[in-house]
C-alpha cells in the first residue's frame, strides 16, 4: 500500500469529503489530492498532522516484508478511533 492509498483510506474512513479532511488536518485540498494520487512526496510533519488523528505518528519501521492491505489498515485505524474516544482528554 502506497502513502497515498493509507490516506485516502483513512480519509475514508473518517467520513470526510477531500475538502473536509484537508481543512480537518490543516492542509490544501491540492496537496491532499497529490498525496491520494501519490504524485507529491509530503514532508514528515504533513505526515504527522493526517495520522496524529489516528494515534499513528512517523518513524522509521523495520521492514518484515509484510505488506498490510487497505482492510487491515482500515481495521487498525477504526480501532485506533475507537481508543482514541474513550481515552480522558488529558488535563491542560
């Protein structure tokens, strides 16, 4: 699964239009259809802000030669929600 295909799923399984989660994450519409479409190269902190929803940050990960599918993302992105939401906000 390329960069732009884990965004648009998660886009996807946020709900939300390309409008909608660009503005959601801090970004241009323009720059999260070239990520879907795998025709940018975003910097890590673009990265950061579209996972940070899902509790995914950036990082370097040893590589096992499993490649994971768009339903084994969905599943882990819709779990990760899931703890997201019943986790306290934390006291500021």
């Amino acid at each position: 699964m390329s960069i732009g295909q884990a965004v648009a799923a998660m886009r996807r399984i946020s709900k939300m239009t390309q409008p909608e989660f660009a503005k959601h994450r801090g970004l241009s519409v323009q720059s999260l259809r070239l990520i879907e479409a795998d025709k940018a190269n975003p910097t890590i902190e673009t990265l950061q802000k579209i996972g940070s929803i899902f509790g995914l940050e950036v990082g370097f990960v040893r590589k096992s030669g499993k490649k994971i599918s768009a339903r084994e993302l969905e599943q882990a992105a819709s779990e990760a929600v899931a703890t997201a939401d019943q986790e306290p906000e934390p006291a500021r």
